[in-house]
C-alpha cells in the first residue's frame, strides 16, 4: 500500500518564513518550529530539508533541551 509522504502545505507562507529563519538563526529548536507552523516534528525535518536547510538533530543549548523536555510534556 502506497501512501503519500509529503507534508501538508502551511498556510501562512509568512510564519513558515519566520519560522525557518528563527531556526536557522539558531534561536529555535525543531521541536519549536514545528510547533509555531502546526506540523510535526518530522514534518518540519522534511519542510526545512525543501528549503535547503540543514536539520541540527539534539538540542544545541540547555535552552533547547528545555524547551524540547517542555514540547515533549505538552504531547501527554
């Protein structure tokens, strides 16, 4: 069974643009930038990976650890 892998589009271009210069800037984790467009976690992986983006896999501070433990909570 074939099934359709591609990301459902965001519909605000504009927040996805912010989204992923916040990320690239490197003052969002990927669990954050998935969260602010609405998609998941590998949804966004793949989005930023369209956009030519290098994914940074873990989190690169505390801040962003903290924030993914926050993220992570917020599921249950």
């Amino acid at each position: 069974m074939a099934t359709d892998r591609r990301s459902p589009p965001v519909d605000d271009t504009e927040e996805l643009a912010t989204t992923i210069g916040l990320y690239v800037l490197g003052e969002i984790s990927l669990g954050k930038a998935a969260e602010r467009t609405g998609v998941t976690r590998w949804e966004m992986e793949e989005l930023l990976s369209e956009a030519g983006v290098e994914v940074r896999l873990g989190p690169q501070s505390m801040e962003d650890l903290q924030d993914e433990v926050d993220t992570a909570l917020d599921i249950e």
